[in-house]
C-alpha cells in the first residue's frame, strides 16, 4: 500500500506544469502586509488599496496576472479603480501589460503595451520590464490628462498602479522543473511460493518374520 501511495504521488508531481509563478505572500509583504484578501497602503499622500491577484497558467508556461487596485477618497466619496493585467512568459519575463481606471464613470484604457520595438524588443529580464511600465505609466498618464482630471489622488493613480507592477515583477519567481519521465507505479510481487514438505518415505516393513 506504501509503495502504491509514493507512485501516485510521483505521477501527481510529474503532472504538474512548473514554470513561473507569483509569490502573492511575499507581494503583499511588501505593500505592507495582507489583511485577508486587500492590503491598504499610503502613496504620495493618498490612500489605496490592492486586493490578491488572480493568476491563471498560459499553455506555453507563462501566466496572466490580473490585479484590482482602488484609490479610496473617503467616506463621503466614491472610490476609483484601477485594473493591471501583466502577461509573464515561461522565462519571468514580462510579455505585455495593461490597465484600466474608472474615474467619475469614465473609463480611461492604456493601450497594450508589448514587449515590442517601440517597449524594448532588445532589452531582456529587468530592463524590459522597466521598459514596458515606463511605457504603460506614460500611456495612462497622458490619457488621464486630457480628461483635465486634478485630485492629486487620481493625478497620481498611474504612480500606483507602477507601483503594484514594479512589486509584481519582483515576486516572480522561477519553479522547479517538473521530471520528465513519467513514474508509474510498481506492482506488488508476490512472495515466491515456498515448496510444500515432502511427504515422509514410507517404510513397509514385513508382516511377521523374515524367512532366512
């Protein structure tokens, strides 16, 4: 039964893709701690709060990170939110990154930002992540500003959302490689049947008394 349950317990880790994955803990950590599902934090003056983000696997071993943060104004005014979505490829590096805000009903979308010609196609690992936030904040910035928006909480809204980015490419962490073979389990020999006693020789002794 042992032997049974350590074979399917090689074939479970075997199963498993491990390539790139988030450390969420350690992520939090650095915002200053979770607090259930959300961590609250201070930035340029103003108050946000990120919830724990939702990660799925890509077939290729990368993931797709999904991240809502909020900009709280307080108890008599409606809060502002902010979506990031971060690709990251097998090897941790970033492939593309967007986000969203909604402010005061509106929507303001960055556009895609790849890792492209224009986002640094010849830049890898930390500098090409550096490259396409440049280029989101950058983005979200100068659509924010044509909506002639001044609070300085959502002024800086963009400076948060890098901020959560910059945090997120920092907890990438690479896993494991899975093995390659895959165990199976093997089946349980049976003890080689031992040789039944011989049966003891019979002696026929003679009826009487032997003839000279």
């Amino acid at each position: 039964m042992i032997r049974i349950l350590s074979a399917s317990l090689v074939l479970l880790a075997s199963a498993a893709t491990a390539d790139v994955a988030i450390d969420v803990e350690a992520f939090g950590e650095s915002l200053g701690g979770w607090k259930k599902e959300v961590v609250d934090y201070e930035l340029s003056g103003s108050q946000y709060r990120t919830h724990k983000p939702e990660i799925t696997p890509s077939p290729d071993g990368g993931i797709f990170l999904s991240i809502r943060i909020d900009h709280r104004r307080g108890w008599l005014a409606s809060d502002d939110h902010a979506v990031l979505e971060v690709t990251f490829n097998a090897d941790g590096s970033v492939s593309s990154a967007q986000s969203t805000l909604a402010i005061q009903g509106r929507t303001i979308a960055s556009d895609l930002i790849r890792t492209s010609a224009e986002a640094g196609a010849s830049l890898k690992g930390a500098q090409g992540a550096v490259r396409i936030g440049s280029n989101l904040v950058a983005d979200l910035s100068s659509k924010l500003l044509r909506e002639k928006i001044v609070e300085a909480g959502r002024v800086s809204f963009p400076s948060a959302v890098r901020h959560n980015y910059n945090l997120l490419y920092k907890a990438v962490r690479m896993l494991p490689a899975a093995p390659t073979e895959t165990g199976e389990a093997e089946p349980e020999e049976p003890d080689p049947a031992k040789p039944e006693p011989a049966a003891p020789a019979v002696e026929i002794k003679p009826y009487g008394k032997v003839p000279k």
